[in-house]
C-alpha cells in the first residue's frame, strides 16, 4: 500500500512546494508515496473538510515551514496543531522542512528532527537541488521505518474490468503547475536584491574572517551603490582582493566580479546572471573562466551566488 503524504504549507512557498514535489516523482512512481496538498481540492468542494479529511489520513506530514507558515493562523494553528497531536499518539509521522530562515527552533517543532540537515533551510543552499536531495532520501528514509510503502503490482486486467466505474473515487494529478514568463522587472529586482545579498554577506564574513585570524586583517568598501571591493591583508600585506558590480554590458544585466578591486570598466573575471527554468528565478554563470568552482555555478540561490563569489576571494588562502 501507498503511503500518504501530506503538504502543510503557506501559499506564499508554492513554488517550493512545487519543487519539493518534483524530487518525490520517483517515489510516486514507484508508488511508494501518494502526495496530497490543498491544490488538488476540486471545485465544489468543502475546502475545510477535505483537508481535515487528509490531514487524518496521512501517514506522513510535512510541514513546510517558512515565515509564512509560522505567520499564517492556519497553518500553525490548524494543520500544524494537529498533525503534532496525530505525531504524539503515533498516528502519524510529521517531518519539518524547513524552506526559509525563521523562528521555528522556538516553536513546538524545535522537538523534531527536521529536513535539510540540522534545519538547514533549502533557500541557504547554494543550489537548491541538493537541500530537496537529502529531503527526499529523509523521507524515503522514515517510510522504510515505518514498514509501509513497498510499490504495489500493476492490476491485472481481470481485476480492472471488476472495477464499476461509479465506485470509483474523484481523484486529479498532483502535476498541475505551468511554465511561467517572468518579466524584465522580476528579474531586475531578483538581481538588485541579490546583489544587495552578497554586499552583506562579504561584510559579514569578512568580520568572522578576522576575528578567526588574528594574522588577518580585512576592508569592505562600499564605492557606490552597484560597486563594492574587499580586500584580505595577512601580516599586513594584500593577498587577495576583488571588486563586484551590478551592472548591464550589451545590455545584460550581471553581477561581476573582478579579482583586482582597482579595475573598472568592462575588466572582470566572472559574471552571473539571472535566468530560469520556467517556474523559478536563480543566478548561472556567464562563462566561469575566473575560477575552480565554475561546474558549482548554475542555478545558483542568492546564498550559493554568494558563497561562489567568496571562495573565488579565499581561493589564494585556501
């Protein structure tokens, strides 16, 4: 028998949800697993009651858990409420996955282990396929203990044709979402917001940077409001430096960066841009020639874009 797994989730993170629900198809393949969540509610009928019908079924809940789910009554007072009850009484097993940065570790569900590892959120991994990786294998993991979900045969044809066609549940695929255009202003605030991201992460890590090395000594300069520079001085001497910029050459928008924080110009050693799949912004390199960590630069999150460009400056150290 299948079992059946339960999305508890804010609207807000449905593109996440999305992708999460991609990394199981294998496990719905196999039939392993039957993934439920609130968009397959057709219409006509009751919202509230077939999601409590749902959440009581389900032998796996996984709560996706985000500053919108802890902001949303709903989902923390209502599905999470009880999917915690049903996982106390051991009814059910509940898995928080944690999507996003929040307060949960100070919520009932700091008491459960939870998805990527050590709470990781998915969106502080440099490329998000990895964090739904390990989700997937966590969850594939706690059907095994349960005993449930071996793959169930393919019915027989005699059996099939015993089948009356009015006992048969309302039942729709899960794969309902659609490819989306995503317009010059989404982008252009994806890339602004992504450079502002990685300003503050090189401040940040430059001050750890130096309170970790008392050889080290380091300066972030902010020269205006698309261009900063770092440097990085070991007993006083300059050993690595870089300057990164947001700016458009041929008319594509990029974030450079240059391992000489005095050039200018069109002079940079990499350069990542935004791009897409069709259901989600991420950042790809231009090219990659500038660094050993090229094959690490494709649909990259805000977090690995940052990280990418701050080992391309440790690189000299390291």
């Amino acid at each position: 028998m299948s079992v059946e797994v339960f999305f508890s989730y804010s609207h807000k993170d449905e593109e996440l949800r999305d992708e999460l629900e991609i990394h199981l198809s294998t496990l719905k393949r196999q039939r392993i697993i039957e993934a439920w969540h609130d968009r397959q509610i057709t219409s006509g009928d009751e919202f509230g009651k077939q999601i409590d019908q749902h959440l009581e079924s389900s032998d796996i809940i996984l709560l996706l858990v985000s500053p919108y789910f802890l902001d949303s009554d709903y989902c923390h007072e209502i599905e999470m409420k009880r999917a915690l009850e049903r996982h106390d009484s051991g009814e059910a097993r509940v898995i928080p996955i944690i999507l996003h940065p929040c307060d949960w570790k100070h919520s009932p569900l700091s008491k459960l282990l939870a998805l990527p590892k050590d709470g990781k959120p998915v969106s502080k991994h440099p490329n998000f396929h990895d964090a739904f990786l390990e989700i997937t294998i966590g969850i594939r993991e706690a059907i095994e203990k349960l005993g449930k979900g071996e793959a169930d045969p393919p019915l027989g044809g005699s059996l099939i044709k015993n089948f009356k066609k009015s006992s048969l549940p309302k039942v729709r695929s899960s794969n309902l979402r659609v490819r989306k255009e995503f317009s010059e202003q989404e982008r252009d605030t994806f890339l602004e917001e992504t450079f502002e991201f990685i300003a503050n992460y090189f401040d940040g890590s430059l001050n750890e940077l130096e309170k970790r090395n008392s050889e080290i000594k380091t300066r972030f300069r902010r020269i205006d409001r698309n261009t900063f520079t770092a440097t990085v001085y070991k007993n006083g001497t300059s050993i690595s430096e870089c300057q990164i910029s947001l700016g458009a050459f041929f008319k594509n928008q990029q974030i450079y960066y240059s391992n000489d924080a005095s050039r200018g110009g069109n002079s940079y050693n990499e350069a990542l841009s935004v791009d897409d799949d069709g259901y989600m912004l991420f950042l790809s390199s231009g090219f990659g020639f500038g660094s050993t960590n090229s094959k690490d630069s494709s649909k990259l999150t805000q977090q690995g874009a940052a990280e990418y460009y701050w080992s391309m400056l440790l690189d000299p150290l390291q």
